[in-house]
C-alpha cells in the first residue's frame, strides 16, 4: 500500500482519523499511540518483515541519544554517536547499496584477469529506508551537537521515525520540528482539514493524470528507440521528464503534507518552484529542500564548508553532491548527476564573482536574470538525462544530440 492505492483513502486514512478523534479524543498520548501503530501497519503493509529495520533504527537512536544527553564524558558520546551512525548507516548500505556495490565489481572483474565475480543477494529495497534512516541520524546528531534535547518519551519518538505521510517518500521531517507538531493534543482544524483535502486531491491529479502521462512519452523517447538524432525529439524527452519527475516526486510531498493536515500536523515544504531557478544555488534552495537542507547543515559543513579556503570548499561541495547523487538510487548514473550538479555549483560560484559577470548584471537588471533562468534550466534538464537514461548507448547519443553535436 502507497499514496497511489486506494485502499489508502478507501480504510486506512479514515480508520486512522476516526480512531484518533475518537477512541484518542483529547488524550495526547493515546492519540500518538494510535498514529504510531498505525504506522507501523502501513509500513507492514507497504514492506513486510522490513519493518524490522524501521524498529531497529528507532530504538537505536532513542537509546544512543538518551545516553549522549546524559553524558559529560565526551568520549562516551563520541561512542555512542559513532554506534548510532554505523548501525544506521550500515543498514542503509546493505539493503541499498550491497546490491549495487556487488554488481559493480563484477563489472571491473570482466576488465581483470583472475577477478573472481561475487553473485549478488537481490535483496529488496525497504519503503523509505532512505527518509527514516536521515531523520533519526539527524536527531541524535542534534543531540550529540547540543542543538535539541531527547523526546520525553519512546513513544512519540517512535511516531516520529514511523509518522506514516512523510514515511514513502520525505519530507526530511526534523525532530524538533515534529516534536512541536505533537507537544499538545491534536484537535481537528477545518481550515487545516480543507487545506489537507485540497492537497491530497492536487497531488493524486500530478501523479495520476501529469505524470503517468508525461513518462509515456519519456518512455518512447528512451526505451522504445526513437532517433535520438533528433534535437526537438531529445530535447522534449528532457523536458518531459523534467516535468514527469517534479510532478510524480512533488505530487507525493503534496499527499503527504495533506494527510499529516488532516491530523493537524504541519510538515515542512519541500518544493519551490525549481524551475524558476535563476541559478543552480537558486535550484537546490527550491527542489526537495528537506534533503538539500539535510546535506547542507549534517554533511556540508561538517566537511568545511565555505569558510576554511577553496580546496575544503571544493572537496566539500563535490562529496556532497556525489552522496546526494547516490541518495537518489543505487546506480552509477545517479552519482553522475550529483558530479554534474556538483560541477554547475562549482562553476557558479566562480562565474558570479567575475568582473565581466558583475558588470552585465548591473548593466542589464532586466535581461541579466532571464539570461540566468535560460542557462540555469538548460543545464538542468540537461542533467535530467542522466538522471534517468541509464543505458550509455542511449544516453551518451542523447547527451551529444542535446548540447548541438552531430
């Protein structure tokens, strides 16, 4: 079960509105309880067994930041920290990545001679193992950073990591963030349920009638084997799949969103216009926020950041890029799209502070920003076919087409 199933908005959605506004009508904690349990339940039903994984890195974070708080020993917390990270971070690599990595060598073990090949496990990739994983790092992160204090309870600690809107597929729901959400009793709003209505209603027409749509063409582009000789023809592949992306990934931040509404939780927004961007720092301040956001703040600045010279700033923005990249999916392609993104990055940041740069946006205020939005979406969508060709014999032919060669 998903956004996209209706037995989500047939019986779930409603049981567990009715059941939290009744059987937890004005009783805070059995309200938390029903929406944890009923997460757990949607989780059983979207991933099985795997809700093994969701419990063990719930009560692996609860435990590590119970102790990191309660500790003055920083060796003791650095412990703890580093515990909580391997375990998470280790789940994450095997279930998504082993797979991947496995496959991967087996590639390079053709080009080697006496390279032994490794048969991989096909193992299944568990519903938002990627989301969850990223919000209980975060919260002991916090904690260890003495930025948050630990939840009161395990209970809505467990809602949290398990909150049911935001579990397919993000928002990146900070602790403190969710914790103000559910410090008081959850009441029905009408503005809010109106609002959560309308939301859900416009995220199942991107998915279902935008989007659904959109990937047929995409599709007879890059599967099918059209000319990809075709300037127009590559370049409304990219543009289709620009629009297929942002619609099917927006669609189900809208669904998620609208349902935490119905309970009176407010998630945070994770789109903002992208393709109004004027400039690729302007693109990640607006697409999937949560993630950027994320990487910024627990992986960016950690590694240096902007503020200890060129080099850190380089290595930093580059590994962050390329681990977004592979954020996305277990595949070679995806690390080539963080490279790329890290790349456009880099070149603005050079670019902008140019003389000759300066001068034609002082000179030309009006034109200067259209000229941005032109090249900052060109080079986007140009990414997109990265993002989603992975066969090389189409994409390197669509890649050549798209820039003008041959």
């Amino acid at each position: 079960m998903d956004f996209v199933t209706p037995e989500y908005y047939i019986w779930f959605l409603p049981i567990v509105f009715l059941l939290t506004f009744t059987v937890g009508s004005k009783q805070r904690r059995r309200q938390i309880g029903i929406l944890m349990v009923s997460s757990y339940v949607f989780f059983w039903l979207a991933s099985g067994w795997h809700m093994i994984l969701l419990l063990t890195s719930t009560l692996v974070d609860w435990t590590a930041g119970k102790k990191i708080h309660g500790s003055d020993d920083q060796k003791v917390r650095k412990r703890w920290l580093i515990g909580s990270l391997s375990i998470n971070l280790g789940l994450l690599a095997i279930f998504k990545y082993l797979d991947f990595l496995i496959e991967s060598w087996n590639w390079a073990a053709l080009r080697i001679d006496g390279a032994p090949e490794m048969e991989t496990f096909g193992l299944l990739l568990p519903v938002g193992i990627s989301f969850y994983t990223f919000q209980t790092m975060s919260y002991t992160i916090d904690i260890y950073r003495k930025k948050n204090k630990p939840y009161d309870d395990l209970l809505s600690f467990a809602c949290y990591a398990a909150f049911f809107p935001q579990l397919v597929a993000g928002p990146i729901v900070r602790s403190d963030h969710f914790k103000k959400e559910i410090e008081n009793t959850l009441i029905p709003n009408p503005v809010q349920f109106r609002l959560g209505l309308t939301l859900i209603v416009y995220g199942i027409a991107k998915k279902m009638v935008i989007a659904d749509n959109v990937a047929i063409h995409v599709n007879e582009i890059f599967v099918d084997g059209a000319p990809l000789d075709n300037l127009g023809l590559v370049w409304w592949g990219a543009l289709a799949f620009g629009i297929q992306i942002y619609c099917d990934f927006s669609a189900y931040t809208d669904i998620a969103i609208g349902s935490a509404l119905l309970f009176g939780i407010r998630l945070p927004e994770n789109f903002d216009s992208p393709y109004a961007a004027k400039s690729p720092q302007d693109f990640w301040r607006r697409w999937h926020i949560s993630l950027s956001t994320w990487l910024r703040d627990y992986l960016y600045i950690p590694l240096g950041g902007s503020r200890n010279g060129t080099r850190v700033m380089l290595f930093a923005l580059m590994s962050t890029m390329l681990l977004g990249g592979l954020w996305h999916g277990a595949s070679w392609n995806f690390v080539l799209w963080g490279l790329l993104h890290g790349l456009l990055l880099v070149a603005h940041r050079y670019l902008k502070d140019l003389k000759i740069t300066k001068n034609i946006f002082e000179k030309l205020p009006t034109i200067a920003p259209v000229f941005g939005w032109i090249v900052t979406q060109y080079f986007v969508f140009m990414t997109w076919l990265v993002f989603r060709v992975e066969d090389t014999q189409i994409l390197i032919p669509a890649l050549k087409t798209f820039v003008g060669i041959g």
